[in-house]
C-alpha cells in the first residue's frame, strides 16, 4: 500500500464520517484549548511578576536582621539576635561598588490631617531611598540629609495620599499627625503606581529613625545596598560580610542578593505555569478517552472494509497504520483548531481585561499541539490493533 493510498484512504474516511470525525477533534479541540489559554495566563502572571519585581533595578542586595538557612523571611527583627540599626547603614556606604544604602522599615498607622484620617502605610527610609529605587518628586523635596539618628520631624507624602488629603491644594509646611506624631510635609511625590499588589502611592515617607520610634522597634526591617551595574556582586556580599561581621561579631543577618530572589521567584512562578498546563491537560485526557472510543466504534463499523483491504493483500501492518494515521489525524486538526481558539479566545482577555496579564508561550503552544498528536496516536493504538488482527475471510463473514 502506498503512502498516496494511505492519505486517499484517511481523508476518505474522515469525510465519510464527518460528524464522528467533528466529535473526534472536538475532544481534542477542547483540550488543546485549554491548555493554550491557562499556560498563557500562567506565563502572563509570570511574567509580570517578575517585572514587578525588577522595575527597581537588578543590581540590588537586602540585608535582614537574623540568620537564615534557607531562603525566605528571617525572624531575626523578633528574635533575639543583634538589631540592624541606621548606624550599620551608614556603614555599608562604604561597601565596595556601592552607590547606596537604604535602612527600610514598613508599618502601618493613621494619617490625621484636619478632620481627615485614613490608615495607610508608613515608610522609614533613608535620604537615598528615592534616586536609588527612581522615585520622582512633584513637589518640594524628599527627606534631607539629617543626622541619621536625630532627624527632623518631616514628611513625604505619595501621591495618592496627597490627594486624599489636600486634594489640589499645597501640601508644604502643612502639619499632619502620624501614628500621634506631628510632621511636617516637605514633599510629594509623582505617581507610582502598583507593586505586586501594593499601592506605592498611597503611603507616608518619614525617616528611618522616627519609623523606629513609631513602631517602637529597635531592628530595622531591611537594608538595601544598591551597588554600580556592572560590579562583581560576590566583591559586594564580601565587602557587606566583612562590615557587619566587625560591627555584630557575628553572622547574625542574612545577605540575599536580587538574583537569587529572580531565582527562587521564577522556578515558583515556573511550577505554577507547569501546574496550570498540567490542569488543562485533563481535557486532553477526555478527548483520549473520545478518540480511543470513536475508534473502536469505527472499527466494528469497518470490519467489511478491513477484511477487503487484507483479502486483496494488506498486511497488519499496513491497516495498523491505516488506522493510527486516521487517529493522529484527527487529533492533529483538533489541536490546529485547540490552538485557534486559545489564541483567539487570550488575545480577546488581554483586550477586555487589560488587568489580567496574558502572554504566549510559544514552547507551551508547540508542546500543546504535540501532546495532541501524541494524545490521538496513543488512543489510536488497541483500536488500530485490534483492526490489524481479523483475519479476512472471518472479517468479510462478520460484515
């Protein structure tokens, strides 16, 4: 039998039986489209992340007060290890490559301003924390350069809490309260937007120092070494571990440098989007479970022609193939029509909701189509064998 024979044979099937071939491809269809839009969200969230989380820059490296292990969040600010203070900031600048140092606590409090109260969240930071993380200001200026351990009782207001508060009106010189404390606001800043969730606009700047006293915490939540783009980031953990080692005579905070971050933050991100493909590819599972029973079906329907094909001198071989080239086939124009969909159906959510990230993957989109291929080859098989063992004389008497 010839390859031709085979092609004229298949497409001979397939349009003799269009209704069965449609049900056939659908399942297939289904699934393929599944896959192609949950992998494209997954890879979208994916991807978003990430540059969420490097809009600051790559070239960053946060030290955090206690010893950790493993990666992740160190107890360290509640435990009974040495604090990281303003003092081991300022320290830090003199790291090798350093451009600078950010001491950062995080917290929450009310914002009085007249009759007007909102609770919102409270930054600690350091003169530097704007131009090294590329915050702009609108408005006036952001936290002087004090003495880091007396600074003055002022304020730097997001942009989002400046409009809550004063509306279009001046902010500077006005005095606002903070967790009961008076400041003064000397700046505003432009918008920011959103970071993983987190409004940057809608906060209060104040310095490091008096986020301590607010909180009444006496470790810092962070300090982040920002250091030149292309310097040797092991040069730049030494430089940190050699400072703090004099300072604390001991380990006892954690360097984690921004890549290793990116690291751990993308073999998640890429276990979610494999868990996500992996979750639409149960309906690939249901269109198998079609294919393999369309088949049979087709195979009792066609034993008249099976047993002709052999009488006139096929071989097993030859109408197992006949067989599994029908199935793969279908399978394969159910995973074209999948892809289609998929695609069409992601373009239409990245346009309707611009808020849900979609991104193609074209690696996902190209396993997705094979996945079909192999999906319809695989349930093919029995069906195909079963087809390949009548004999031609029983086969022409069933029929």
């Amino acid at each position: 039998m010839r390859f031709a024979d085979v092609v004229s044979m298949t497409a001979g099937s397939v349009t003799a039986h269009r209704l069965r071939a449609f049900l056939t491809a659908l399942g297939i269809a289904i699934g393929v489209t599944a896959v192609v839009l949950l992998t494209s969200i997954g890879e979208g969230v994916h991807r978003f992340v990430l540059t969420e989380f490097t809009q600051f820059g790559t070239n960053i490296v946060g030290v955090s007060p206690g010893k950790a292990k493993t990666f992740g969040g160190s107890i360290g600010a509640f435990g009974n290890t040495r604090p990281l203070t303003v003092e081991d900031a300022q320290a830090l600048e003199r790291v090798p490559y350093a451009k600078a140092s950010v001491p950062v606590i995080q917290g929450n409090a009310e914002v009085d301003y007249r009759a007007l109260r909102r609770r919102t969240t409270i930054y600690g930071v350091g003169p530097q924390f704007a131009s090294a993380f590329s915050f702009e200001v609108e408005q006036g200026e952001f936290l002087p350069p004090d003495d880091p351990r007396a600074p003055r009782s002022v304020a730097v207001l997001g942009h989002k809490m400046y409009r809550e508060l004063f509306g279009d009106g001046n902010a500077l010189g006005e005095i606002i309260h903070v967790g009961g404390q008076r400041y003064r606001v000397i700046g505003v800043m432009k918008p920011k937007g959103t970071m993983l969730g987190f409004d940057l606009d809608d906060t209060v700047y104040v310095p490091a120092a008096k986020g301590l006293e607010l909180f009444n915490r006496d470790s810092l939540f962070e300090i982040d070494v920002i250091y030149e783009q292309d310097a040797p980031v092991p040069e730049v953990v030494e430089g940190i571990n050699r400072i703090l080692k004099a300072r604390h005579g001991d380990v006892d905070y954690t360097i984690t440098t921004q890549q290793q971050m990116l690291d751990t933050l993308g073999s998640v991100l890429s276990v979610l989007t494999f868990a996500v493909a992996a979750l639409g590819s149960i309906a690939l599972l249901v269109g198998a479970v079609g294919i393999f029973t369309i088949m049979t079906i087709g195979v009792s329907e066609r034993t008249g022609e099976v047993g002709l094909l052999r009488a006139l001198g096929a071989g097993k071989r030859q109408v197992l193939v006949l067989f599994l080239v029908e199935a793969t086939v279908l399978s394969a124009l159910g995973g074209l029509a999948g892809l289609l969909v998929g695609l069409a159906i992601a373009g239409l959510l990245d346009v309707a909701v611009p808020a849900l990230p979609v991104s193609y993957s074209p690696a996902f989109i190209l396993a997705a189509e094979l996945l079909a291929v192999l999906v319809g080859l695989v349930a093919g098989i029995l069906p195909a064998a079963r087809a390949a063992r009548l004999e031609p004389v029983q086969a022409l008497r069933e029929e």
